[in-house]
C-alpha cells in the first residue's frame, strides 16, 4: 500500500548494543574470555610476583609487572574475537545481519568490558601478591582506562587479521600485534609515574592520542577484511 512505510533499519549505535548484548551472552553461556582470562592473569602474575620478589613492590617493577599481565590476560580473552565467528560458520550471517560499523564498535564494547572485568580481578590479585605502594590513585585509574581503551580497540583488529590470516597470509596478522607497543610503553611509564605520586599528564596525552590513531587505522582495515 502506497500509505506504508518501510521500517528504518537501526542506527550504528542500536546495531553496535546488538553485537554487544549478543557477545555477552554468548561469554555467559561459554565463559571462554573470562576463564581464559583468568587463567593467564593468575599464573602470570603469581610466577612473575614470584620471581620479582621484593622488586615487585618498586614503581618500575610493579609497572612493569601490571601491564605484562593485562597484556597477556587480554590477548588469551580478546585473541578469538572474529575467530568464533570464522570457525563457527556465522561470519557470513553477521556481515548479512549488520554493517562493518555496527560489528566492529559491538566487538569494542564487549573487549572493553571482559577487560574491566579482568582487570578488577588482576588489581586484587596484585594487591595481595605484590601491594604496590599507589601515590597518585586518579592517575593510576585514567592510565588503566586510556590502555584499556587501546587493547579494546586494537586487539579485536588483531583478531579479525588472525581470523582470515589463510586468505590474507600470516605476515599480516605476525606484524599486527606489534602496533600496540606504543601504547604500552606510554602506559607502563604512567602507571609508575602514578605510582611515584606524579600526575601522567603526557603519558595519558600519548595514549589517548594513540587509541584515536589505532581507532581509525582499525576501521580501515576492518572495512577492507569486511568487504574482501
């Protein structure tokens, strides 16, 4: 009838809480990131506490240390972000349900959100085990959130080069991983400047700046594996 109208597909950010509420459900019912996760932090974190030993409490070291363990509790919970999808026969079904911007911003929430999640559970634990002194904690928490923002955005990317590595080579996916030492270089130098009880003022500027770089640089390519 000439007086119907077609519904109006959903927005980016409606499309993105989809993928997002759709990723969490599937964590809750598998709990792959999480116990992963979990896994890699506790393990890492006990042997490298351990072998540390008294060093561990010192800003560098505990620095050093924090961001080691995030970095290694991230990659086991983030690394089969697209891989699922690869493996499981829906990458098709997703890029027929939603767009590149939808699938890709819902991937970064529900990274961002496992992360919280296990850095809640790497924070106690570092807590117990190593009890860094923290003199500026503000600081200390917009650094842990500037570089979670960056592992969220830059290892789903990772994860989607890794997931069609066998169409695109494994060079690419090999020298994807490396992008993200920037960023963490700038975090481990603001953790233990929080530490110390400065403020991480050109540590956060660095990582903010290298998250929006990384954001777009991400996209790009996410657009082309979408679309090949």
């Amino acid at each position: 009838m000439s007086g119907t109208t077609r519904p109006r597909p959903p927005g980016v950010l409606a499309g993105a809480a989809a993928i997002w509420t759709k990723e969490m459900l599937v964590e809750a019912r598998a709990r792959y990131s999480i116990g992963a996760s979990i896994v890699f932090a506790a393990v890492t974190l006990a042997v490298l506490s351990y072998t540390a030993g008294p060093q561990a409490r010192r800003p560098e070291t505990a620095a050093v240390l924090l961001w080691m363990v995030l970095l290694f509790s991230a990659t086991a919970s983030l690394s089969h972000a697209f891989g699922r999808e690869v493996e499981g026969g829906t990458w098709d079904l997703l890029r027929h349900a939603a767009g590149p911007g939808e699938v890709l911003l819902g991937k970064w929430l529900a990274g961002a959100t496992v992360l919280v999640a296990v850095e809640a559970l790497v924070l106690a634990g570092g807590a117990l085990l190593v009890a860094p002194p923290v003199g500026d904690p503000a600081g200390l928490a917009a650094v842990l959130g500037a570089g979670t923002v960056t592992l969220a955005i830059g290892l789903p990317v990772v994860a989607a080069l890794l997931a069609q590595a066998r169409h695109h080579g494994g060079l690419a996916a090999a020298l994807a991983f490396p992008v993200l030492v920037p960023g963490l270089f700038a975090a481990v130098s603001g953790t233990r400047r929080a530490l110390e009880g400065a403020w991480p003022g050109s540590e956060l500027r660095v990582l903010v700046s290298f998250a929006g770089v990384l954001a777009i640089a991400g996209w790009r390519l996410f657009v082309f594996l979408w679309e090949d």
